[in-house]
C-alpha cells in the first residue's frame, strides 16, 4: 500500500506528484484511561458532542477565522502554535512526528490562492477518508510496548483523527504540479507518467515545493491539534471531567504523504512517502482500517531503515473506485450494518457513507499481516470502532 521513494541529496529530485495532493494526510491516536463499560451506555451522546465539536463535510469551515498574519504563523509553527493558542498541551508536541512542525517552512511560498481556501478550514475534518473514530482495545499483541505508550487493557477507550491539509495543501500541490511539468521540459527529465513531474533537488522548481509543502505539513499538524483539544472537551461535556483525569494524551501523531530529509544508514535521502507513514526503530506506527474495521497500533523496526527507507503501509487502502462504490452501496445501508455492529455512526452525507462503505476497501488484516511479515512495522495493539465521525 502506498509508494516510497527516496532519492539523492545532490543528484535526486523533488516530486510534487510523489507527495501527494492531500499534503500530511495524517492520523492522531489519543489514549483514555475509560473502558468499554464506562462508555457504552453514552455513545450516542458522545458521538453528538464530538459531532457539534468538529466542523465535518466537504468545504467545512472551522470556527476559528484567522489574519493573513497568523496564517501564516501556523504555516511556519504547525501545532506549536496551536499549542500556544490553548489548543493543546507541550506533551502533545512531544508525542507527534517533527515535534508537530517541519522547520523550514515558507509562507511566502503558498499562493494567495491556497491561503485563501485554508483561512476557514483550520479545525476542520473533511471528507472522503478522513474521520474522527471512537475505539476499544480488542487485542494487546506487545504488552511491554502497549504499556509504555498507556495501553494497559482490553476494552480501554481510544480515539483516532484522520484527516489532512485541506483545500490549502490541495491547492499547494496543484499549484506545484503545474510548475514542475514546466520543469520537466526544462531540465529534460524522462519520466514514464505525467503525474510524476518533479526538479532537481537543487533547483529552485524542487526546492521551492519543498518550503511550500513544508508549510502545508504544518497546517495538517496544527489543523489536527485543534481538532484534538476540542475532543477533549467533548469528552468532559459528555463525562463532566477534565481531560486530565481521563487520561486523554496523544499516543503519537503521524504523517503520510510527505517529503522529508532523512539521514538513512548513514546516507540522507529526499524520502517521499505518498500513502505510506514512518517506520523507526520502536517508534508508533498507525494503520487505519476501514469504516467497521480494526485499526492497529504498531512499531517500526530495523528492517524497515533496511528495506524501506524506513517506511510502512498506512492504511487499508481502496479496493474499489469511490463512483464504483457509490454505484453499488447506498448510505443508509451502510449506517444500518454499522448499527447492526454496535458502531453509531455520524455524517453530513449519505452519499459520502456510501463511497466509504468497509467493503470499498481491503482487508486491514490482510494488510497487517503483510507488514508484520515483512518485519517493516509489528502490532501492538488492535483496536476496533464503536463510533464513527465521518465528512
């Protein structure tokens, strides 16, 4: 699932295709010290509030309406500045990918287009795949690894963020895309597809993607750090308690689709990871499933600094078209089988339900499997969904 490429510091290049449209599509797994028990009578309730929390659906806009000044301050500080905002705890930025921040980052290098389409969009889930999920805990799989990271029991409560960039990080990637296919006849690169047009690493067409999408990735981080502290508050709405003594910590926070600068094996590398995540040595791995579906908690290995540049699969991944799926389910029976699975579910669109239907994609079990076999990422913990937020 997904691509991986890496490519020489002097000699490479910087592809905005490789990275991706939806620039740090990324995932946050929080952690609850509530069981199945103390949350299974109130589901509905906390699904609502979480609903009335998380502006949700195609072209949502958040509540927060920023200056041309502090966009660009969350553009250069990602989650740091949510996190200077109140939006959020410095143990949060700890326990995400790049501290919650790529360094490096130039405003001035996203188009007043791409600002504009992400002003009103921080705090904001989406569409398409993105989701806000309610779990438990079904299997522990690394008792001595789950406990470092605070999973101590089966049926303990966790909650997973999926979602990315935005119209922002859209529109950077889009904006690219059109200068490096100029680039590419410019530096007569051959390339067997239109859709991988890149520069040289050193040009300013690579280098000045490269600052651009930087700044994306930190819109993706704070964008999901906003979203984090208000479902903590939908928790002590829903339970009348303080995050604090639930235990609602980041487990970690990851990134996919993404270009970063990586020392691998003694060599650093321009690492593009499209539909892939970060696999380090011990460090958390997260693969989503499905709607209906386990999601996994796992972690990264030698192997993977070995055989992947240091990458994993990231999710299930589709196995069929989003106009098949919409052809062949409909909305309301998708809610309905989730219903029939204990899972409320909770969505702008039934149309949206539809295309995201469990049995548009692959099996996650089969994907775990693949991973673990290949030693590039090992299970932890296993987690399936008792509430589904979704665009």
């Amino acid at each position: 699932m997904g691509a991986v490429s890496a490519f020489d510091e002097h000699e490479g290049i910087i592809s905005s295709g490789l990275c991706g449209f939806d620039i740090n599509c990324g995932i946050n797994l929080i952690r609850t010290n509530l069981t199945y028990n103390e949350v299974k009578d109130r589901i509905n309730e906390l699904v609502k509030n979480l609903y009335d929390k998380v502006p949700v659906g195609v072209g949502s806009k958040g509540k927060l309406k920023l200056t041309d000044s502090q966009l660009n301050e969350v553009l250069t500080n990602g989650s740091k500045w949510a996190v200077d905002n109140g939006y959020g705890v410095k143990e949060d930025l700890k326990n995400t990918e790049e501290n919650g921040c790529m360094p490096g980052a130039e405003p001035s290098k996203v188009s007043k287009l791409a600002k504009d389409r992400g002003r009103q969009q921080l705090g904001t889930l989406g569409a398409g795949n993105h989701f806000l999920e309610l779990q438990k805990i079904t299997h522990i799989l690394d008792e001595k690894q789950a406990a470092k990271w605070g999973i101590k029991e089966k049926n303990q409560i966790t909650i997973m963020l999926h979602c990315g960039s935005r119209g922002l990080g859209h529109q950077v990637a889009t904006d690219y895309l059109k200068e490096q296919e100029k680039a590419v006849k410019k530096y007569n690169i051959k390339i067997p597809d239109p859709q991988l047009v890149c520069a040289p690493v050193n040009s300013p067409e690579g280098q000045d993607f490269f600052a651009a999408m930087k700044a994306a990735v930190n819109f993706s981080f704070a964008n999901r750090q906003v979203m984090t502290h208000w479902i903590r508050e939908a928790f002590e709405k829903t339970f009348n308690k303080k995050w604090e003594e639930m235990d609602m910590q980041t487990i970690y926070g990851i990134c996919h689709n993404v270009i970063k600068f990586e020392k691998i094996n003694g060599k650093n590398y321009y690492i593009h990871r499209k539909g892939a995540t970060r696999s380090y040595p011990d460090m958390p791995v997260l693969i989503a499933g499905s709607m209906g579906t386990s999601s996994y908690l796992l972690k990264g290995t030698q192997e993977a600094l070995e055989k992947t540049f240091g990458s994993s699969a990231h999710g299930a991944g589709r196995a069929m078209s989003r106009n098949k799926a919409i052809s062949k389910f409909r909305g309301q029976d998708v809610v309905k089988a989730l219903a029939e699975k204990g899972i409320v579910s909770k969505s702008p669109s039934l149309k949206g339900m539809a295309e995201e239907s469990p049995e548009s994609y692959k099996d996650v079990e089969e994907v775990i499997n693949s991973v673990k076999g290949a030693k590039i990422s090992l299970p932890v913990a296993r987690m399936v969904p008792i509430g589904v937020i979704k665009g």
